[in-house]
C-alpha cells in the first residue's frame, strides 16, 4: 500500500472516509513507483465506485470488506491484475494497491481478466505504516528502494 502525499499521515479511519463515493481502478502490470505518479504502462482492466460508506465493517482478521455501488463489474481489456489505484469522490488520488493471489493486498475472485466477463474484489488488506519509496541515483541509473521486509523489492530505471 502506498499512499498519495496528501494522504502520508492519514489513519486507516480517515483513508477509509477518504474513499466514500470514489473509484478503485483495477490496472495491469506496470505499477508506478508512487501514488503521485502518473500511470503511464498500465491498462485499464476494471472500474469500481465506492459506495459511501467505501467498506462494510471490518473482517476479524482485519481485512477491509469494500462495498461499491456496483459489484461485480464487467472487466473492459484483457489482462493481468497488478495492481490497484484508489480515488476519492473528487478525483484525487488516495492510495495504490498491490493485487496477487498469494501476497497482494487486494484479493480478486479471479487471477486474469477477460473483457465482457465480471470482475470481484473480495477484500482489501490495509495497514499502516505504508510502503514508502527512497530514491538514489547511482553509476547505472536511477534506484528506487522500498521499506518492504523483502530487501530485494528494489527497480532499477535508467536515466
């Protein structure tokens, strides 16, 4: 989970209210470093509106359970899910996801999408402190580190 700057210091509470009435876009591989980047490798895969209020009351073991104001929704590109940027109702960006069947904070009824054929968020893990991003410029190129537990969760980008 990494947060948009304006959200940096925001509770799990104030993102949750944060996202009444927003979108979470579903996108395929090609995650930008931050949430305030641009997306500019991913396609579109699904789009989701937040009902308000955005999630259900929390499941025991902490995961969030989402409610939209319509669900499942039909998926618009083939592809796999990689990951998930969340808005609020005004368009500004909130938080991006990571999306896997096995690590990612966002769990699909599906490991693929398929246009035409429906797509389900079944919950949302959230929890704080967020990933954060250290940039470091090095002979080879740019160097973005996360503060993942995974020392080897590093991107390499020339420039």
């Amino acid at each position: 989970m990494r947060l948009s700057e304006q959200f940096a210091s925001a509770t799990i509470e104030q993102i949750k209210a944060a996202l009444d009435g927003g979108k979470l876009v579903i996108y395929s591989t090609g995650r930008p470093p931050s949430a305030d980047h641009a997306v500019t490798r991913s396609s579109v895969l699904a789009t989701f509106t937040f009902a308000a209020p955005a999630f259900a009351p929390d499941d025991a073991d902490g995961a969030l359970k989402p409610a939209f104001a319509e669900a499942p929704v039909l998926a618009v590109n083939v592809g796999t899910p990689g990951w998930a940027r969340a808005s609020s109702a005004d368009g500004a960006t909130v938080v991006d996801f990571s999306i896997g069947p096995g690590s990612g904070e966002i769990k699909l009824d599906s490991v693929s999408a398929t246009a035409g054929f429906p797509l389900n968020v079944v919950k949302i893990a959230a929890s704080l402190p967020a990933e954060k991003v250290e940039w470091t410029k090095s002979e080879f190129g740019h160097v973005f580190v996360t503060n993942a537990d995974n020392e080897f969760r590093k991107l390499s980008m020339r420039g």
